[in-house]
C-alpha cells in the first residue's frame, strides 16, 4: 500500500514538474509569465508529441529499410557461398 502511494506521489509531481518545465520554456520563449504560459502547456504538449509520434514513424521506416537491406545483402552472400561449392 505504501509503495503505491509513494508511486502515485512521484508520478504526480513528475506530471507537475513536467507540466512547469514546459511552460517556462513557453515563457522564455514568447515573453510571457510562467503562470500565463500554463494555458500554452496542453497545446505544447499535443505539438511535441505529434512531432515525437512522426520522428518515431520515420526511425521505424528506416530501420526496416536498414534491415531489407541487410537481408538481401545476406542472401545475396549466402548465395554466393552456396554456388562456390
């Protein structure tokens, strides 16, 4: 029981240190104040994680085109050795 509030606290204040964080970034950025830049948060929020989203799809595209490659270029060895003998 202990332990899950303990991990309930963490989390809350991980989401409230995160939640600040970002609207200082905010501030800094546009000049506003931390308290007025937490209105920004939910809308910077949805933007970094549609950019994280899209970099993640892309480094999946990457990795499978990696991997074919490096397949055929198995294959392609493979067959090489099976016809040397």
């Amino acid at each position: 029981m202990g332990m899950m509030r303990s991990l309930c606290i963490l989390a809350a204040g991980a989401t409230i240190g995160g939640a600040l964080f970002i609207a200082y970034r905010i501030s800094q950025e546009t000049g506003k104040s931390v308290p007025e830049a937490l209105s920004d948060v939910p809308a910077e929020v949805q933007r970094l994680c549609s950019d994280l989203k899209g970099r993640a799809g892309q480094a999946v595209d990457q990795g499978r085109e990696a991997c074919r490659a490096k397949e055929a270029e198995m294959n392609e060895r493979l067959r090489g050795t099976t016809e040397a003998q």
